[in-house]
C-alpha cells in the first residue's frame, strides 16, 4: 500500500494569501520504500490555487473588511516541477521548482500621497519562477527488516532564484501609475539561500490501514532582502521607526498527520495540517516587515496509483487561522504603550492536484 506523503515547502506558496507560506515546488506523491527497490527517475508536477480573502488579527475575524469591501483579495496558481531520482530503497535525491502566478487586488495599495485616501479598487501581478529547491532523503531503517513502518529524513539547499523584487504599477491617482516592489505575499521568491529540512513517516496498521506523518522546516538566516515595503514610494517616518520599510526574509514551516485507507488502487487520507511563518527565525534576525501567522486545516486527500504514475487530489480546509504579533507590530507597541497586531487576509480552503510518473 502507497502512502501519499505531501513534502511541501510551504507551498509558498505556501501557504494563504497575505501570510507568504511559500512553495518550494516539493509537493509530490511518495511511496514507502517497498516500492522504491528499483533505481530509476521520478516527474512529478504538482499545482496549487487559493483565493483569500478573509482578514484576521490574532485569531479574530475583521468581518467588517467584507461588509465594507475593504479587504484584500489575493488570487495565487502555482505549477510545481519535480524530478527526483531514487538510488536505491533507502536514497534519494531531487530538484524542485514552482512557477507562481498571482494577482491581488487592494484598495488600501493605491493611494493619492497628497490626499491620503484611495483612489480606487485596483490589481497588481506577478508570474515567474520561484526559488529552487534540491535535496536528498534517506529512509533510516532498513526497509527489508522494517516493512511495517519506517522514517524518511531529508536535507535540502533553497536557492534565490525567484524574484524577489519583482514590480508592477500602483495607481496614485485617477491618472498616474507607480512603479514599485510588489506585495511580499506575491512576490516569487524571499531572496534568501535556505537550509530545508524533512520528516516523512508511516506505520501500516493493516494490509489497507496506514498511519502517516509529514514535517518541513525551511531555515532562512538572511534576515531583510532590501526590498521597499512602500510601493514605489518614499518610506514613512513611522514605518522606518518600526523596522517594517524593508521585507523580511522569514522562516517557515509544516507539520501533517493522519490517517490513510487503501482499497483497489485508491488511497483515501484524511488528516491534519498546519502551516506556519514564525515570528522569530531560529538562526539571524527576525526583523523586517513580515506577517507572521499560522494555518490549521483538515485534509481529506484522494490518489489512484497505477502502474507508472499516481495521481492525487488534496482540499485543505482551514479550521484555524492567526495573525502573530510580528517583530515590528512588538516595536510599534513598545514606542505607543499600546498593543498592536497587524491583519492578514486567509482563505478558506486550498486546491492541490498533481502527478508523478516513473520515466523508467
């Protein structure tokens, strides 16, 4: 029996709108090692989309932004490519990159400088490559003595390829378009060189009945990447006394578990999934503008193996979200004496499908 095992990054894209829960194009299917005997390559080519749309700070919905149609809506397609190579039923290896289409549309992003009010409900782009992921995974059991359960480990390198400067047009009046940095939740890449590390591990039950588990952790050092939080404009006296004019290059992480059913060819997961930017990075500062937050989800997930190839199908729903106190809303609140949380905007749900194929 196959185990689906998602080792995402993240994705991204992650992974919900205006909280930057990256891809690392490394979502694929997986199977245990008694059915990786054979050396050989493995494609695979994963998608994702979700549009969020609902505003949190803390865990507290602003229900208001939606009555009043002041909330952001992010819009995010992402095709991630895969090829991994399995050495043998105990290592393997792989190089992973996404490409990222996403739009956003905001009020609050296209403001006259002089007015200091919006002039009007209106989108900005991004689409490219991400930032490139390679890895290796080793099964730390010897898969011949220990067929009813094992552990993967994984380490990985997370390269800069994405950009992450990339600039559209903000409007700042009925007539007069801005050229500036883009919203870090669309941009395509953090511009930091990471350190990824993985966790992958299942324990049949039954011939049919399997439980599983996936862990990620994506190590960022560089702290900020130089990138103007301010739209092509000049940076406010307050955002600067904050720390947030530039973006911060954050850490994230995933943690899945559940349980899987397999009958015929089928495997039918169902399961929990958390997704998450922290606050603080465990290596270098933490400082810069970030939204840090986490998601909680329920995961049911359909796959059909057939002789060559898997295909599955994963919605994750969120039961839980949250908008953290970043290192700049804790400066904020230190200078003003009042507590400050910033909001993010969520979806609700997340749509996952893809493919891998053996191509020997």
């Amino acid at each position: 029996m196959t185990i689906l095992a998602a080792t995402i990054t993240f994705s991204k894209a992650h992974t919900q709108g205006c909280v930057a829960i990256r891809s690392n194009g490394s979502t694929c299917t997986m199977s245990d090692p008694s059915h990786t005997k054979q050396s050989g390559w493995v494609f695979g080519l994963n998608t994702r989309y979700f549009k969020s749309f609902r505003h949190f700070s803390g865990t507290e919905e602003q229900k208001q932004r939606l009555e009043q149609n002041t909330e952001v809506i992010n819009h995010s397609a992402e095709v991630d490519l895969g090829l991994t190579k399995i050495v043998n039923n105990r290592w393997s290896y792989g190089i992973y990159l996404p490409v990222l289409m996403n739009s956003r549309s905001s009020l609050y992003e296209h403001t006259d400088p002089v007015k200091k009010q919006s002039v009007g409900r209106f989108s900005t782009h991004s689409f490219g490559l991400g930032d490139l992921r390679i890895a290796a995974y080793r099964w730390m059991l010897d898969p011949e003595k220990h067929m009813r359960g094992n552990i993967q480990l994984g380490l990985g390198l997370k390269l800069p390829t994405g950009d992450y400067k990339y600039q559209d047009y903000f409007h700042v009046s009925d007539s007069t378009r801005q050229l500036g940095p883009v919203d870090q939740s669309i941009q395509l890449g953090d511009g930091g060189t990471g350190i990824t590390l993985e966790l992958n591990t299942f324990y049949h039950l039954s011939h049919t009945l399997s439980l599983y588990g996936n862990g990620y952790y994506l190590i960022n050092p560089r702290e900020q990447n130089g990138v103007s939080t301010a739209r092509g404009g000049v940076p406010s006296a307050q955002t600067l006394a904050y720390g947030s004019d530039v973006m911060s290059v954050p850490d994230q992480y995933m943690v899945r578990a559940g349980a899987t059913y397999g009958w015929k060819g089928l495997t039918f997961s169902a399961g929990g999934r958390m997704e998450c930017i922290p606050v603080y990075d465990l290596i270098g500062g933490s400082n810069g503008f970030r939204r840090p937050g986490y998601v909680i989800s329920v995961e049911p997930v359909v796959s059909y193996k057939m002789k060559r190839a898997q295909v599955y199908v994963a919605v994750p729903y969120a039961v839980e979200r949250a908008r953290t106190q970043s290192v700049p809303d804790k400066i904020r609140s230190e200078i003003t004496h009042t507590s400050f949380t910033g909001d993010a905007a969520f979806a609700d749900y997340t749509i996952n499908a893809g493919v891998s194929i053996r191509l020997d």
